[in-house]
DNA sequence: TATTTTTCTTAATCTAGGTTAAGTGCTAGC
DNA sequence: GCTAGCACTTAACCTAGATTAAGAAAAATA
C-alpha cells in the first residue's frame, strides 16, 4: 500500500474503491534538490505529501534573513496553509532539500474529495490538530526554553534531518543565528 | 440568535432542528474572576467558547515563569487542544481573567457531533485550519521580529485586549519580562 | 478607612545570543 | 584537477532583553 494511503490509514478507513477514488485525484511528480514548489507571493494551490526526500517551508523576511516554518521528509505533509486557505498570496517558498517524490493534493480536489467522501474531512480535521499541537509546543518553547534545550529537542524529534539537511537550516528553525548554532554545538561536543 | 450559533454560521449552515439539537449538547456557565477552568495536569475534557468576558491558557515553566498561550474574549473558543485529543494530562491551565459566560462542550458531545450532524466537521476543521494559521504567523513574529514590534501587531489584532487584562499577561503572550515590558511601554509614549 | 496584595515602574547590572569579519574546508561545475 | 561558491568555524565586540531589587501606585479585602 502507497504511503499516503497508510498516512490515511492511521485515522480513518477507506475501501478499497474509496482509495483508489482518493488516488487518482492525486498526482506523483519528481524534484530534484534546490526545487522550488511555491514562491513567496504566489497563491498555494496544493497540498504537498512527502514519499521520498526532504522539503521545508521558509519565509523571507525584510533583512534578507531566512526563517525555517517547516521541515517535511517522507510521510509528512507540507504547504502554506494561509496562501491554502485563503487562496490570497502567501509569504512561504516551499523549496526541495533532497530530491524528492511528492503527491500533489489540488485545493480543487480536496474540497471535492470533502464531499464524496466525508471522512477525508476527518481525516484532514485531525491531521491539522496534530499540525496545531506540536505547533503550540513549539511556540512555548521558543517562548520558555534556552536554543541548547530547543536544540535538544529537535534532535529528538527529528533524529534523521541532523544528517539530511545543512545546520544553518537547523539553526533557523530553532530561531538562532548559524553563528550561534556553530558556536553552541562546539560547547556541547566539549562535553 | 445565540453567539455560538452565530460564530457556526459564519463557516457552515445548520437548519433551525440542527441549531436545536447543537445547543442541547452544550451547557452554558457562569464564571468569576480568578476562577480555574483548567489545570495544568488535569484531562481536558471540555471545548470552551466565550459568551461574555475574557479566558487565557497559559503554562508554568519549572522556573515558576508563567507563559500565556492565548487570550479569549467573547466570541473565541479556547481550551487544551493537547490533552483534549490525546485525553492525557496537559500542562496548560485556563483562567478567568473577567467574570465570563461560557458555552461548554464535552469532548464526548463534541465526536457525537461530528457523527450526528457531518457538518460539524467541516466547521471543527475549518477553525482549527484558522488556529493553524494564526500560530504559525506568531510563532514566525516571535522567531523574526523585535518585542516592539511584536507589541504592534499585538495592538492591533486585539485592541480591546490592552485596557482588560494586567498589562503583565500581554508582556508574557508577546514573550518578554514585565519589567522589560514597562520599559519599553514608556520609551513608545516618549515618541 | 486602613491594610494587604498585586501590579507597575525605574534603574543598575548582567548575559544569551547577534553582528561583523576573517579564515577553513567542501563539493559541484567546468 | 581547478576554481567558485557554499557551508561551517572562530573570535572580538555589541545589544536586546533578563535579572535583581526597591519603591510607587492601584486594587482588593477587611
């Protein structure tokens, strides 16, 4: 069974027509690394499922300075949820960090999918109150913990991407310079 | 019509039987001040949306060092999204902070609910894909801009906010000291 | 009204993390 | 196999915001 489909699995049961209807509103494409699926200002028109590779969301801001929403590798979802809803520009680029295989999700589709099968409206309810819990965790950390214990928790909670993706990526996520980053892991490995 | 309903239609039409048979699966209280709705450690086991006065959510870190998650004034639901879909204990709280009617609706009633009147569903799922969004743009603010800054946009996104609640709880929602806060408060009215 | 508690302010001092700048080491194209 | 361009490191110096402490103002309670 397709990954996706096992993503869908751990919530809600489809038959086996209910799947295969589910599928071929989908699409399969290949990225290569360096990839960009959504530029900054354009309106998101899918949402984005991982089989294979790395993605991240990142915004741009003023000074020129990358800030990291969002990494995905396989199995996770990833898209600009404002720009999705809204269908108004949003302000994330959607880049490939690993050559990537991605099921494209169109809003179209989805909304259509909300009713032919009400379940997926389930599914979808619940994924996005997962995505709202860790996102709540990751704000009262920004706001309560120092970058090393952040930094730990990341590696926690993401043991593969230490390898997968450069550490100035790392260090954006977890909201501190590449500087900092640098100076931070020395100080731990000294240890 | 009641606030709630009003707050449903905005997203999903329920017909004058489903308003009926909504409401009957919720119960209305009344609240006073300081009163604890929630407490860090407990099983949420209610959604809360606010008739009248003004709820926050908010942690304590080790440090004794309190961190407010969010503010709820009339019209604006709240709880511990956590713990309530996960039915494990939570770490959040929820207090009164202005004598305050609520609309209470048990977990239970809640997935009821979804099943009796699909609908529902969809509307759960489009104010949580709303959560989504607004904490994604915070916790983007908290990683890219100053506490100034951060004080604006709080400004203008709950401008009624500033005159009700002590202006140590905004200090802790933007993420800085109450002194720090104060200092900064007085430097903007220098301007 | 007096008293207690809480909130807010101010100021001195401190520090986590930022900035700037220079140098090292990869690795991807050519 | 060279070279350009990234990614990473190190170090000196800087600053936004934290901490500590003490007092003033406001609000709750008696």
């Amino acid at each position: 069974m397709s990954l996706i489909l096992q993503n869908i699995a751990k919530h809600i049961t489809l038959s086996p027509e209910e799947q295969r209807h589910f599928l071929s509103k989908t699409e399969v494409h290949h990225f290569k690394v360096k990839s960009i699926l959504l530029h900054s200002g354009q309106i998101c028109t899918h949402s984005y499922f991982v089989n294979s590779g790395t993605l991240r969301s990142f915004n741009i801001n003023d000074n020129i300075v990358e800030h990291v929403l969002n990494f995905a590798c396989e199995g996770y979802w990833i898209g600009d949820m404002y720009s999705l809803i809204s269908q108004k520009p949003g302000n994330l680029f959607i880049e490939v960090l690993e050559d990537a295989e991605v099921v494209l999700l169109s809003k179209e589709n989805q909304e259509l999918l909300y009713t032919e099968i009400p379940k997926l409206e389930r599914f979808f309810r619940i994924l996005t109150e997962n995505s709202l819990v860790a996102n709540q965790e990751r704000l009262m950390d920004n706001l309560s913990l120092s970058a090393e214990e952040r930094f730990e928790k990341f590696c926690k909670k993401y043991p593969t991407l230490i390898q997968k993706v450069p550490q100035k990526q790392i260090a954006s996520y977890i909201g501190v310079t590449p500087e900092f980053f640098s100076k931070m892991k020395s100080r731990l490995l000294r240890k």
